[in-house]
C-alpha cells in the first residue's frame, strides 16, 4: 500500500526553501526544501507564503506548488488539513510561524537554524510543539550526511582509537553558522560544556558576531573552533583527532581528507601521518535524507535526527559563547529591531 502524501505548506521562498535548486539539473541532489520534498513524492505542496507575492508566485510555478500567498494569514482556511509546515522565513518570524503551524493543526514542523534570535524564544517555540504533540525537526542538516552518520558511528565504537581533540572553523555567526558548528561537534563527540570563549569578530550579520571558542566534550576532550571572516570565503571545516586517525571534514562536507600514522621515513622509531587522499563526501545527499526521515517520522513514528531539542542545546551553548565573549547581546538585538540586519 502506497504511503499517504503529506500535505505540506512552505513559509519563504528563498534559497533554502528553493533557490539554490532553481537553476540546478532535475536529476541533482536537491539542496533545498522544495527540491527535497518534490524528489520524495511524499509529499503534496498545497501552499506557500513569502511577502514578494512575486516570488510566492514564482517559487508555487517552479515546484508545482497549489497555491502562492503573500501573507500568512491567508492559510487560515487550510486548518485540520495541513500536515507539516516548512519554516524557511527569517529567523525573527520563527516563532510566529511555528505558532502558525499548531495553530492549522500539522503534525510536524520542518524549521530552518537558528530556531529562534533567543535563547527564550527557541525555548519556547520547542516547549509549544511538545506541548500539541507537534514533531519538530530542525535543518542542522550534517546529522542527515550519510558520512557524518557513520562517522559518529565509528568513532562511539572506537574503530579509530581514543579521540584525543577536536578544531574547527567557521565564519558568519555563531548562531546562524556556529550553532551547526557546536551541533556536529555534540553530535560527534557527545555533551559538551564551554571553557572559553574569544572576542566577537563582526564579519557579517550586526546582530551575530563571529566568535572564537573553546568547548569540553565527554571524556575531557577539547574542541578548539577557530574563525575567519566571511567575505573572505565561506568556511566550516572540522578536524578530529583520534589515536589512530585524522580525519578532516573539508568545505563544510563536501570533501573528507583521513590521514592515518605511517613509519616516519626519516627519522626512525616515530611515526608521521599520511598525507591522505581527498574523498568527495555526502553533504549533497543530506536534505534528501532530511526529509526521508522526516516522512518516516510523521508516517511511521520513527525518530528524528535533528529535533527540537537537540538545536536548543545548541542554541543555548551559542548564547553562552556570545555572553563570555562580552557580546552585547542586547545593543545586537536593537540593530536588528532598528533594521540593520
């Protein structure tokens, strides 16, 4: 028996909702929302909401969406008949529009990081969908990479030896692209506490300053996350040091690079690391999975990779790093308020 379609609304057209796949091939790896559920078949895209109703309109033509809106609250006759929203408008109407989607009764949410400008918002909106009985998933999407899954895999059973420390970097935020850095590492590497924290470096948004840390995982293993600048490049790159391994996830996924020791040719009785060889990784293939898995979720009862709660530790651990760094969170916040973002 054919799995029922979940009726799906999509709130903002922009890239992550459906830009980036725009333009690609129809057979490629979608990179987006749309182009993930679209791929699926699971899923029937009955609305969509952007406040360019041009866009709207352009976005419901490119994805074969039923209908293009520019307000949210021309929804209001798809109550009791919506199962999973899509939450890809700006991070401040988050909030909003997951009170949206319990308000029309869906069944889960599907929101984009950060779940919230606030520690108290995303608390919020995390305790309001556990309260409808509403699943939500959160677009952290390296717990969907197939590699990064069998990473973490690997490295709970050991099969590189002890981990012995982990750095990063990252630039663009620490909470629009550190809490991805800061959730890959819980994942990973499991719980982790702050130890430090560097001055804020304001690279790109005037509400979220880029910020250098220091993080304590199980075991006492340091996770040192440096950062750059983003107009320079874009950049999100974890190494992890193990006893037998070095592995290095390269352009935020895209490539992996493993180096393992080797007899140092030189000098005899050391050991070296290899220089390794590049592999391309599957980033590409982690909104697909999303979204497979949050069909399942809804479907099947199967449990959510990224939810809720596993982005509010994140987000709380983000919140932590700009408070010990001195960052004036609320000076931040009015820039935004006073249209700066």
């Amino acid at each position: 028996m054919t799995a029922p379609r979940l009726r799906t609304i999509i709130l903002g057209c922009g890239n992550i909702a459906g830009g980036f796949d725009a333009t690609r091939p129809a057979d490629a790896d979608p990179l987006t929302h749309a182009g993930a559920l679209v791929r699926h078949g699971g899923f029937e895209l009955v609305a969509c909401v952007d406040p360019d109703l041009q866009r709207a309109q352009g976005f419901a033509e490119r994805w074969g969406v039923g209908g293009a809106h520019g307000t949210a609250e021309a929804l209001a006759g798809l109550r009791g008949g919506v199962d999973v929203v899509v939450v890809a408008s700006p991070t401040d109407l988050h909030e909003e529009h997951v009170g949206l989607a319990i308000d029309l009764g869906a069944r889960a949410v599907f929101c984009e990081k950060p779940i919230a400008p606030t520690l108290p918002a995303a608390t919020r909106m995390v305790e309001a969908c556990a309260r409808a009985g509403v699943l939500m998933a959160v677009n952290h999407t390296r717990r969907w990479a197939p590699d990064v899954v069998e990473l973490a895999r690997d490295l709970r059973a050991g099969r590189h030896g002890p981990v012995r420390s982990a750095y990063g970097l990252y630039n663009k935020g620490v909470l629009n692209n550190g809490s991805h850095m800061v959730d890959l590492a819980a994942f990973l590497l499991g719980d982790l506490t702050l130890a430090w924290a560097g001055s804020a470096v304001a690279d790109h948004w005037p509400d979220d300053p880029t910020i250098p840390f220091t993080l304590v995982a199980e075991g006492g293993v340091p996770v040192q996350v440096g950062v750059g600048y983003a107009a320079d490049t874009a950049l999100f790159e974890l190494q992890i040091v193990a006893a037998e391994a070095v592995i290095a996830m390269e352009a935020g996924g895209a490539r992996w690079r493993v180096r393992r020791p080797i007899d140092n040719p030189d000098f005899r009785g050391y050991k070296s690391l290899a220089v390794g060889e590049p592999v391309d990784g599957t980033y590409r293939l982690a909104m697909a999975a999303a979204v497979e898995n949050l069909h399942a979720a809804v479907i099947e009862g199967r449990a959510l990779a990224s939810t809720g709660r596993t982005a509010l530790a994140a987000q709380a651990l983000c919140e932590a790093i700009r408070s010990a760094s001195g960052a004036d969170t609320a000076s931040l916040a009015a820039s935004r308020r006073n249209g700066l973002s």
